[in-house]
C-alpha cells in the first residue's frame, strides 16, 4: 500500500492523473513486449558472516556510457534481498557485484533466479566460479562483468530524491519502504572471460538470451536459428 500511495504522488508531481499514469505504463508494456530485451543474472554476497551467494534476474539492464568510464544500469523492485545487499556494498572493494549476460542456451537459468518462491537455492543447480571478489559468475553465459557501484542506487518514485551523496545511506534505508523501485549504476572493473573466445561463432552459448514477447528467444544467422527449448 506503501509502494502504491508512492507511486500515485510522484504521477501527481508530473502532472499526470493514476489514470493516465497507468494507460502510459500498459502501453509502454506492450511496445516493449515486441522488441528483444537482453537476458541478465546479477550476483552479489549476502550481508552475513558466511558471505552468502545470492542472484537475481534483471528486467532491465543496459550500457549507458563508454567514456569517460564504462558504465551500466539496471533496476530492482523494493523491497528485495539483492538492493540491500548492493546497498551496504563495502566501497573499498574492487567489485560490488557480477552482471552475467545469459546464452541462448540458459533460459532455464533465468527462470531460476527469477522465482525465489520455486526455487530458493538456484546455485545448487547452476555452474559456476568466482572472480577476485568471491562472487559468483554462472558458467555458460554470453560473459560477465565485475562491476563496482558509481553511487547510491536512485529512488524512482521521486526524483527529487536522487541529490543524496555517498554518506546518506540512513535517509535511504529509512524511506525505502516507499519505494517501488530503484536504480543501480555501476562501473564496469573487469570483463571476465567471454563465451567467444572458446567456442564457435554458431554455438548456442555465443548467441544471447532475449525475452520478447514474453517468451525467451534468441537471433538467427544466415546460417542457423537456434530455438530455445521450453522450460
């Protein structure tokens, strides 16, 4: 309910009625639906004495910048384990979290660490190994990026929010009840090992993992077209 009075007074700040407001998402919903988005896992450690491996599949991830750093972004729902884990990331350490571009061949992987309810402990089932941080990166995936949080996630609900610097970590963990959802933005540190480099170009683990039209789904060449299998 938190989330949802949110939501409907940042639409009034913009000027636009609920209303309105929710016709724009549905059919901003449906255009979406008919492009191909990129399939993306992120990892982190958990807050804890164990340093406990936790992922989750991202609705969105992109490259926002090359110069003057290398820069992605992506969102999480709030409230979720995987925003507070990156919220209380150590600055000092060289990497905060892996982003793991998925293969065509890894549909199931997505579904994994997409439904915490079904499956609780998807790393028992997926491959993987670590990089110089200790956090996970899946095996099979398009490739992966260690990267490092550039500042403080952004509050979605309310842009007015996002002056806060690197020390307010105490207004945010207090107001994130409110929020519907956040922004990360992080600085690539290191492009681990890519798919490319050891397998053919028609190979199905060089291929990415695209969610269109609500199924996952991959690109065909001239020479091949690769379905994905139902899982």
């Amino acid at each position: 309910m938190l989330a949802t009075r949110a939501a409907c007074r940042a639409a009034q700040r913009a000027g636009l009625s609920t209303s309105a407001s929710d016709d724009v998402k549905a059919r901003l919903r449906a255009l979406l639906r008919e492009t191909a988005q990129p399939v993306a896992v992120v990892t982190s450690l958990l807050p804890s004495p164990d340093k406990t491996f936790h992922g989750a599949t991202l609705s969105s991830f992109t490259s926002i910048a090359m110069d003057p750093y290398p820069l992605v972004a992506f969102s999480l729902k709030i409230p979720s384990r995987m925003a507070s884990s990156l919220r209380v990331a150590h600055p000092q350490l060289s990497s905060h979290m892996v982003v793991n571009i998925l293969s065509a061949s890894q549909a199931s992987t997505a579904i994994l660490f997409s439904r915490p309810d079904l499956h609780p402990h998807p790393f028992e089932q997926v491959g993987y190994y670590l990089n110089d941080e200790g956090i996970p990166i899946l095996e099979g995936s398009l490739g992966a990026l260690s990267c490092k949080l550039a500042s403080l996630p952004l509050a979605l609900d309310d842009l007015a929010l996002s002056g806060r610097n690197l020390d307010a970590k105490s207004t945010l963990e207090t107001a994130a009840e409110a929020f519907t959802s956040e922004l990360f933005i992080a600085r690539v540190t290191k492009v681990e090992k890519l798919a490319v480099d050891d397998v053919e170009a028609a190979d199905s683990h060089v291929m990415p993992l695209l969610h269109h039209r609500r199924e996952y789904v991959t690109v065909h060449t001239k020479n091949s077209h690769l379905p994905i299998p139902k899982v």
